[in-house]
C-alpha cells in the first residue's frame, strides 16, 4: 500500500466517530478525497461525498459507512461518575477494564471504565456477565459539579486504543468496522480518477449504519443511483471457536469477499467476479440468505430498486478494540471496487 493511503486508513480509523458523531471522520475523509475528487460535500444527514464525473452514465454509488460503535454519557452520579449506555452493539464483557476517551465540547478527557474488582465479588456475581448500566466511567472528578464542568448528557465515548500494524501485513485497530469500508470507497475513487470512468461516480462515508443503516437510507434516495456497492467487513472463521459450517471458510489475506444471496443483484455478482479473474485479483464468496446486515440492505430498496453488490475484507475479532484484517486484502477490495466501475456502461441491464 502506498504511504498516502496508508496515512489515510491510520488517520480515518483512529479519528473517534460513533454513530452520530462522525465529523472527526468526515473531516478525514474530505481532506483526503478533495485532492482528487471533481465535488466533495456533506450533505444534512452527515454523510460525506466525494464524486467523480458526475454528469456520466449509468450513476454508481460506493458506500462505506464511517461510524463505529461506543457509548453515551447517560447519568453523572453524585460521585462524579459517569454512567453511560451503548451506540451499537456491544459485547458488555468487553468493555470492563478499558481506557476511555470522552469527547467533549472542548476535547476528548480520558477515563476508565470501572468494576467492583474480583476480590470483592461473591460466587454468584462472578458468574454473572456485567451489563453496560452497571458499568462506570472514571474521569478522576472530585464529585457531580467536577464533572460535569467538562462532561455533558449525550457526550459519546470511545475506547482509547489506536491503529497498530502486526506481523505479516496484518494489523489492528478498534473501528476497521468500518472505516476501513470508508477508506476502501475513497480509495477506489482515486484510481479511479487516474483513468476516469464512462460513470458517473458517488463514494459515499455514510453515518448511523450501527444502528439502522440510517445514513445508506438517506445518500441512496439523494444520490439515486442505478448501481451501488457496499462495502463493509466480514466475520473470518480462521481462529479458534468459529464454525465455518455456519460461516463459510473465510481467511484473512485470501482477497476480499463478495457476496451471494437475496440482497444482491445476480448481475453485478457475476460482473464482481468476472472483474476479480480478468484481474488477477484473489477473492473469496459468502452466501447470505436473506438482508445483509449492511448498507446494501438499504441501497438495494432505495426508491424503485438499486442493482446491489456487497464486497466485504475479512474480520477477526469483530465490535472489539482489537479487530484484525489483513491490510491486502484493504488494497484488492479497491482495486477490485475500481475495475468493475470501468466495466460499467449505459446499455448494460441489471434486470435478474
């Protein structure tokens, strides 16, 4: 990956953006995109757009949402500690033990999730998985005036850990789901803008896709597109305690995923996977039944129907601090999103 992008994905992934509070993202994504991009502009619901040749046909959208999950200052206790619930969905386990940021009006405070530690726990409650309103955020306050001098109701919150590359191209980072998805989209609009398409190009960083596809609902209806690819991440299954009969064999480093099912188009599947042979690009299939649980749901229905494709990078450790992907498989899904637009023209059908 070259050193631009590269700066790209750490600077998106570490910028803190849970669903409904994306601008930091959004502000990455524009600094970016705008080196390249024809027009970039956020629209109300705060997705941010980069788009190229925009008068060409047939009109393509790209979506990668830019949110990630966290938590939300609910109740600040006498004490002056914070508690807070979920935005998005959490594993409560996860979070005991963590370091924080709260981000405030005027900057992000640090903190640390607190729990009764396990010398003070009976039998019974160490047997108990804690839930998040039994949790708290410790910020240091002296009491409720101390904190609430620097927090308020709804500040939302993120858990303290950074972009971090590992061994073999791997790497790590709290919210590849799915600023990765954001960086793929951008990232395929560049090269796209090296050779520019007959397309007229949309790469939406969506917001609110953790807590109901909000932010695809909205772009799609405004865009209208007559194609849309999401992208988005994928559980792996090649670690410990994951059943690929439930799954499918999906390994980081083998290429990015497309989909298969009802939530696709059976036409751009096929040009998805023409594309990746044609270009040597590895890629790997996932089978969906019915909705996919991502931008591609809500593209798909937008106005009288959206012909939908899902491509996907595989994911270790998913809605966790330590989420794992291969940074290859990043690369080829862009490189992949990127060929099958320059396959686009107008008389092509998407009819099943």
């Amino acid at each position: 990956m070259r050193a631009e992008s590269l700066a790209f994905l750490k600077a998106i992934v570490n910028a803190p953006s849970p669903s409904g509070y994306e601008q930091r993202a959004a502000e990455v994504y524009r600094a970016y995109t705008r080196e390249f991009a024809d027009r970039v502009y956020t629209d109300v619901m705060g997705n941010t757009i980069a788009v190229l040749n925009e008068t060409g046909t047939p009109r393509v959208m790209f979506a990668g949402h830019m949110d990630e999950i966290g938590f939300i200052v609910k109740h600040i206790s006498d004490e002056g500690f914070l508690y807070f619930g979920p935005i998005g969905g959490h594993d409560p386990i996860i979070a005991v033990g963590q370091r924080v940021l709260v981000h405030t009006k005027h900057g992000s405070i640090p903190g640390v999730i607190g729990r009764k530690p396990v010398h003070l726990l009976d039998d019974e409650d160490r047997k108990k998985v804690p839930q998040l309103h039994e949790l708290w955020i410790d910020i240091g306050a002296k009491d409720k005036a101390d904190a609430a001098s620097v927090v308020r109701i709804g500040d939302p919150v993120t858990i303290a850990v950074e972009f971090q590359e590992l061994r073999n191209g791997f790497a790590t980072a709290r919210g590849f789901d799915n600023k990765m998805g954001a960086f793929v989209v951008a990232e395929a609009l560049r090269l796209l803008a090296e050779d520019r398409p007959k397309a007229a190009v949309f790469a939406v960083a969506t917001v609110q896709e953790e807590i109901g596809l909000r932010g695809a609902r909205t772009s799609a209806y405004g865009i209208d597109a007559s194609i849309g690819i999401a992208v988005d991440v994928t559980h792996a299954s090649d670690y410990p305690t994951v059943d690929k009969r439930r799954v499918g064999d999906i390994r980081p480093g083998k290429g990015p995923v497309i989909c298969r099912g009802a939530n696709i188009n059976p036409r751009v599947f096929e040009l998805l996977v023409e594309t990746a042979e044609a270009e040597g690009i590895p890629y790997q299939l996932e089978a969906v039944g019915g909705g996919t649980g991502t931008d591609a749901n809500a593209m798909q229905l937008n106005k009288a129907g959206m012909a939908t494709g899902l491509i996907s990078v595989p994911l270790r450790y998913m809605h966790t601090p330590c989420e794992v992907l291969a940074l290859e498989d990043v690369e080829n899904a862009a490189r992949l999103l990127a060929a099958f637009t320059k396959r686009l023209n107008s008389d092509m059908d998407f009819t099943p």
